[in-house]
C-alpha cells in the first residue's frame, strides 16, 4: 500500500482536504480524508506544503496520431481521400512511442482524448487513453467513447481543392445527413433480419458505428468553431436523435443562453496561440465563464499539437483570470472532461475506487511558477522531478 499523506488535496468531489491523506492499493484509490491511519508497512509519500489534484484529464488531443516533429510520416489522423470514413479508429494510429506523451506526464496530464483529425465530415471514432505505458492496447480506458465530425472551414477547404464535395458548409451538412439515413436503413435491415436471417445486409464497417450513434451507445463530437456551424451540428444531432457535444466552441459565447439550453457540453480551446483561420477570430479567453454562467458543462482542451497537451494548466490559469471561478477552472480540466468523455467513474476526482491517477504540484496549479513534483498513474510513480 502506498499513501499521500500532508498535502493540501483538492478531491474534486467535494471540499478541498488541507493536510489531506490519500490511500492506493492496487492501483485504486482506498480512502481520501484527513488524519486517516495507516497500515503497518505503507510506502510515504510526503506532501507537505504541495498540492495534490486528480491528474489532469484533456478531453481533445491528436497526440500520438499526429506525431511530435515528425512531418508526414507521423501524420496519421486525417484520410483525406473520402469525406466519410466512420470506420477509422484513431487507435490503430497511435504511436505510444511519440515523445510528447513524456511531456504529457510530466506536465500531470495523465488521461486524455486522441482523435481523428478535422479533415473529413465523418472523421472515425476517438478513444480515451492513459498517456503511460508502451502498448496503446494497455492503455486504453475506453474505446470509442465517440464519432468525430467536422464543420466549417476544414472539410471545405481539403475537398474543395481536390474539386470534389464537400465545398460548401451545405455539402457538409448533406453528407452527414447522407449517412446517417443509410444508418438508419441498415439498422432497420439488421432488425427485420432476428426474425429472417436471410434478410440480413452484407456487413458494413461504416453504417455499423453510426448505427451506435443513433442507439446513443456513442455521441457525435463535433468540431465546430463558427456560431452557425455549431448551431448545424445541434440541428442535425435533433433530427437524428442521437447525442453530441462541441469540440472548440469558439464562438460559443455568441449563443451561450441557446447552448445552455440545449444542455450540449463544449470541450473549448486552444484559446493560447494565433488565429490562423477566419473562423477563429472571435476566440477568446472569456467564452469558458461566459458558457458555464448559461449552464453549459465546459471542458478545456489543448488540441495538441496544435498546442503543447503539457501547457493546458496555462491555459487553464488565463481562462480562470478571464472570468471562470477557480473551482470551475480545476473541473474544467479534470472532473468536467472525464464525464464527457464517460470516464468519471475510473478519473476526473479523487475518489475511493477510482484510478489512482494523481500529481504532486509545487505550487498552485494556476500558477505559472508551479511544477509537477510527482505523477502517478494507476497508483504507480511514472514522472517525478
């Protein structure tokens, strides 16, 4: 058994623990509390004057897919041949050898989102990894946990200069639509077929994922940084029926009340960084605390490479300066994201038996003078200082 012991802990799940305790056996959390006794025989981690937090969880990264100053040989996240590709796994393109899943642990990330990139309306399904280990199937704490699609510029731009559709935000939204009625057709062929196998149509890879989309086993995230696009992926997703949430949510706080009532998570950011798009002119630091004050759940993400998966405490530090309160800020980039991505009952707080994924910071996490000590994940040391 090992235990943290004199930290000041911010469980996530309830009131911050000053002098806290935290327990791990097995690699789970035991017990969280103050003054807690401890086994003959326990292993100490002394967290005096620190502070200790769930490791950090980003809802939205390309790391291992689009490797880490490698170029074209590492860029495995967007098939830009087909506007359509439902059946791409962002898993089967995972180096777990690519240099920032270090940077990764010792900035206290320790669970994230990889997914496909933003180049196809249907881009294939996104999973939820731990970022230690040497087997991307070791890892894994959840596959799928969604579809990814896109909106706007992206899509228009790579196949209008293949002078093929989608060039047009109409196009995009047909062929979302497009698919999602063959879904449809191909799950009401599977069901006619329990009764008469030889009704059954010939496998489909593709309609078998959208056909989890529209039983709501998976959402729909959607890359959307426009109003209007973000508005599309809502009115789609309402024809449907099926689940969705907003990846980037740039202009989010145009339509924060009609988000708040829609009751749509919103994975924002990169807010830090250039706007090299038309449609990004509107970012801003302040769209987190103006969506959370409409009611929506809000998660930070760092969208890395685009921007180092390592650095989203800065960016966390600058969102809560902007307008998001501190406790709202720490959920942001733990408990917020772990429910989006349906992984709160494994990290996101600390918990008895949750993962004991935790770090150890010098300082307060908003601070921008502030290291990672110590990082653990499943109750096992995988950074220290």
């Amino acid at each position: 058994m090992r235990a943290i012991i004199n930290g000041k802990v911010y469980t996530m799940a309830g009131k911050v623990i000053e002098g806290g305790t935290i327990l791990i056996e097995a690699g789970k959390i035991k017990a969280v509390g103050a003054n807690l006794p401890l086994p003959h025989g326990t292993e100490i981690i002394d967290a005096n004057h620190k502070h200790v937090m769930p490791g950090i969880v980003d809802a939205h990264t390309h790391i291992g897919i689009f490797e880490q100053g490698i170029g074209f040989e590492g860029a495995d996240g967007n098939e830009m041949t087909n506007p359509a590709t439902p059946h791409l796994r962002a898993l089967d393109g995972i180096n777990p050898m690519d240099p920032a899943f270090k940077g990764a642990v010792a900035g206290g990330i320790t669970c994230l989102t990889v997914a496909p990139g933003s180049a196809n309306v249907i881009g294939g399904t996104a999973v939820a990894i731990k970022t230690w280990g040497k087997l991307v199937d070791d890892m894994v704490v959840r596959d799928p946990i969604g579809l990814k699609i896109a909106f706007g510029e992206n899509p228009k731009r790579v196949y209008s200069s293949q002078k093929k559709t989608p060039s047009t935000r109409m196009a995009v939204a047909s062929i979302l639509r497009e698919n999602l009625v063959a879904a449809r057709n191909y799950m009401e062929k599977m069901e006619r077929a329990k009764e008469d196998e030889e009704k059954a149509p010939d496998r489909d890879l593709k309609l078998e994922v959208l056909v989890r989309v529209l039983k709501k086993e998976i959402p729909l995230r959607a890359h959307a940084h426009r109003a209007d696009d973000i508005t599309t992926a809502i009115r789609i997703a309402e024809e449907f029926d099926v689940d969705i949430c907003i990846e980037h949510c740039t202009e989010g706080h145009l339509i924060a009340d009609f988000l708040g009532e829609k009751k749509v998570a919103a994975m924002v950011g990169p807010t830090l960084g250039t706007r090299p798009k038309i449609e990004l002119v509107n970012t801003s630091f302040s769209t987190p605390g103006i969506l959370f004050r409409a009611g929506v759940k809000v998660a930070l993400v760092s969208d890395h490479p685009v921007f180092p998966v390592e650095q989203l405490p800065i960016q966390a530090a600058l969102v809560h300066k902007a307008g998001l309160p501190e406790e709202e800020t720490l959920k942001a980039i733990t408990i917020n994201p772990a429910e989006i991505m349906g992984i709160h009952h494994r990290v996101g707080s600390i918990e008895p038996g949750k993962d004991a994924d935790i770090i150890i910071l010098n300082g307060h996490p908003f601070d921008w003078r502030t290291k990672v000590e110590k990082t653990l994940i499943d109750g096992e040391i995988v950074y220290e200082r």
